[in-house]
C-alpha cells in the first residue's frame, strides 16, 4: 500500500506542475472558472434567498440519508410495480458484468450514452468495448473528449479544458468529411450529425439518474442538449445507473433541489430538458424503451453511510460548484488529479473509494481555504472532512470504518516525529536544538531533505538570530 500510495503522489505532483506550466491550460479554465462564477453570482442576487434555498436542499438530502434503507426499499418496489426492473452492484466490477449480461442477453451490440459520472466510475466504456459493445457518449462534451480518448476534466463540462480552437482542429481529424471551422454552431452540427443516426442505430441506451423518487419509483434526469431523452427514448432497451445515494423521499423533494442544482451547476435558472421517466413505454404509447433496467451502485458508499460524519459526502447533488471556486482545481485542472471525481468533492469521494492511503496525495491537495464548503448547495463541510481522512490516512483509530486506515504512514514519519517528542519532551535537549537552529539554520542548504519540497516553490525560511527563549532570559523576563 505505501508503494502504492508513493507512486499517485508523484504522479498527482508531477501532474499539477505540469499543468501549472501550460498556459493554454490555464487560460481555458480561468476563463471558463470566472464565467460560471459570474452566472452563478447572478442567480443568487439575495443573499439571504440564498442560504433559505441552501438550508432547505441540505435538509432535504440530510433527511433522505437518515431514511436510506427504508427509501432505497420503498423505491424498488414501485420501480418493480412500474415495469423498471432493479439491479443491485455491491462493486463496479459487479455492476459492469450487470449491463453486460442485459445487453448480451438481448444481443445488443451498441450502446449510446447520456451523462453519467457513475458510468464514469465503473469505467464502462471500457469494459463493454473489451467485450465487443461499442459505447458512444452523446452529451457533446463527452464526445470530444472521448474523440481524443480523454477522461473528464469537470464533472459537468466534461470539455471544459479545451478552446474552440482545439475542438476544431480536432474535429477536422477526428470526424470523417468535416471540414476546418471555428463556428461554434457549425461544430455544434457536425457532432449532431454523427449522433442522430447512432441514436437511431443503437441497440441500447444508457444514462445517469440526477435524483431517484422512492414515493413514485420515478427516476429524474437533468440535462441541456436532449441527448438524455434521445438516449432513454429512442433505443428499445434503456439502462440507466445511479450511485444508492441519490434516493429522495417525495416528488416535491426534487423541486428545491433542481433549482439549486442548474444556478450551481450552469448558472441556469433552469435546465433545457428536465427528465421524469417511471416506467418503460406503455401499449397506447408511440416512444419510450421497451425495457428499462436501473443498476444501483454501492462502490463504497455503504461504508462511508455507516460513519455519521462522513455520510455528509453522499449528499452531494454533483453540480461542480465546488470545482469552480477551488483555488486548487481551477490552477490544474481536473486531469492532474489522477481521479473520476476531480477537485474539492473529489479529494473526499475518491479516498473513501479507494482508500485513503492510496489516495494520500488528494487529500494534502488543498489549501483549506473553505471555498468549496461556502459555495456548496448542499453545506458539505469539506475542509473538515478532509482533516479527518489525513489523520485517517496515519492513524488506526478504533471504530472507524474508512477503507485503508493507517496504511498512509511512513517510518521516516513516524521517526520524524518520534524525534520532534523526544526533543519538545526535554527542555536542555530542546535548547541545545534551538541553539543550533539559530546559529546554523542559514546554512542548511535549499535542498536539504528536511525542506527541499517547502523550498521547490518558497524562499527557505530564515531562523531568527536568537530564540524566544533566549531574548526572554537575556531581557530578564518571567516565562515558564
């Protein structure tokens, strides 16, 4: 594990500075950054509306967590009652083999894609690929991305890392016959082509699932380009995945937390297409799926439920905003973390999945700043979350279920600070140490292994010429 958990730290390092190095990287988020916070700033003009509609969402989801078990029953029973047939993944691994069994059993051979960060998370595309089923995304920053065979840099904008220019050059040299052009509306339509008859070709269709109705089995779908309802419309066979936490109790439950997600998420006061979709296509009816199939994913969020303190990770309504206003992210980018969930929620998600002394790098990637936790819609308290994981990560405290507990420590750390007690512990010891810091601290050269990763983008910090202890005996203070 702590070969492991070396190996993503570098790679995290590395990435981040390689990313603060390119400055068409950080152009295309600066720019991208200011504008959603701009459209965001616009929604909420009324403070005080503002944290009416926080305290309300964050109640809502508060309460459908404490009820979960009982929701998540109450779902699948009217989704079973509606036609939606219920499947159930304990791991990614678990729900991949799912889908593919529904789909081999059907012999479907394509799949078309809405949005999906869950999908995201089992890495289904390459799953199905690698058993002949070619999975196309259809949201269009999806497709860019998956053109240049690419991960999402943000969890709404998928794209959101590239300029016009980018995508039109890689447009021309990607998509067959298409020719140079930087109009966006032009781009716009040579990706529709493409789309529009793989919607009419597919065999199945795939989504996610924004919010989940336990009092009408409904599932909820958010989206702007109607590639979600042409996704769960127009194939025979809709699939949708959701993670188990996404349930709510009522219908009515869903309308404050839609209208904070858009003004969050986009800026919108509301979306373009607002999806409710409770049952496969009835006999009177001329579109909708023949089936519909729902995969509930647990991959960990279970455990992270079992802990009253963390289990404000899964009332995450996933809109970015914490992405937006992270002074981290919006320097480097979603790629350098290395992580499906990049930036703020996803240095708390993405330990507690894959444990945090394999992830150790993500939650030191921050400032604490508690940017993220005053911008969350749904008052997830970050910075404090992410306190606890670090010393999760080096200790092994009694009850507590985090998934690689202890395992991020080091025996040079523990030595470090075996010494740092042993000379706080010892007050001559101590003096002598302070003596030499401060006649010698000056030339430990920038370097040294003690400061070299303070000193890679800092000045060395400079002792002073005598200690606090010392100018406080000389000057014939009291002190302890």
């Amino acid at each position: 594990m702590h070969a492991k958990s070396s190996e993503h730290e570098i790679l995290f390092r590395d990435s981040a500075s390689k990313a603060l190095l390119d400055p068409q990287l950080r152009a295309n988020f600066r720019r991208a950054m200011d504008g959603l916070i701009t459209k965001r700033r616009n929604q909420f003009p009324d403070p005080g509306d503002l944290q009416d509609l926080r305290h309300l969402s964050t109640a809502i989801r508060s309460r459908s967590l404490l009820a979960l078990p009982e929701l998540l029953e109450q779902f699948e029973a009217n989704c079973t009652k509606n036609g939606i047939q219920v499947h159930w993944a304990e791991t990614c691994e678990q729900a991949n083999e799912l889908i593919l069994g529904i789909m081999q059993a059907r012999g479907a051979k394509t799949l078309v894609k809405g949005k999906s960060m869950v999908s995201e998370e089992m890495h289904l595309n390459a799953y199905l690929e690698a058993h002949g089923i070619e999975a196309l995304e259809s949201d269009l920053g999806e497709y860019i991305i998956q053109l240049d065979g690419e991960t999402p840099s943000h969890i709404i904008m998928p794209a959101i890392h590239k300029n016009k220019d980018q995508i039109a050059r890689q447009f021309s040299q990607k998509i067959k016959d298409a020719k140079y052009t930087e109009d966006v509306d032009e781009l716009t339509a040579m990706a529709r082509r493409v789309l529009r008859q793989k919607f009419l070709d597919a065999d199945a269709g795939l989504s996610g699932v924004n919010f989940a109705v336990a009092e009408t089995g409904t599932l909820c779908l958010v989206e702007n380009e109607g590639n979600g309802r042409m996704s769960t419309h127009v194939p025979p066979l809709h699939i949708a995945v959701m993670g188990l936490e996404k349930v709510v109790a009522r219908l009515e439950d869903v309308v404050p937390l839609y209208a904070i997600l858009t003004r969050s998420a986009t800026g919108q006061a509301v979306s373009t297409y607002f999806n409710l979709i409770t049952a496969p296509r009835g006999t009177d009816e001329k579109d909708g799926p023949q089936e519909v199939h729902l995969v509930i994913l647990d991959n960990g969020r279970s455990r992270m439920y079992a802990d009253p303190q963390l289990r404000a990770t899964l009332r995450c309504i996933r809109c970015g905003a914490c992405m937006n206003h992270c002074p981290v992210y919006t320097r480097i980018g979603g790629h350098a973390y290395e992580a499906v969930y990049p930036g703020p929620i996803g240095k708390i998600l993405t330990p507690q999945m894959e444990g945090v002394g394999v992830r150790h790098d993500l939650i030191h990637g921050s400032s604490l700043c508690g940017a993220c936790a005053e911008v969350c819609p749904v008052e997830i308290p970050i910075p404090e979350i992410l306190v606890r994981l670090r010393r999760e990560a080096t200790h092994e405290d009694v009850g507590s279920d985090v998934l690689g507990k202890g395992t991020g420590r080091t025996a040079t750390e523990d030595w470090a600070w075996r010494i740092w007690a042993g000379v706080l512990k010892r007050p001559a010891l101590y003096r002598v140490a302070t003596w030499f810091a401060t006649r010698f601290g000056k030339a430990l050269p920038a370097g040294a292994p003690l400061i070299k990763h303070w000193t890679r983008t800092r000045t060395k910090p400079v002792p002073a010429r005598r200690s606090l202890s010392e100018r406080m005996r000389t000057e014939g203070a009291n002190h302890v």
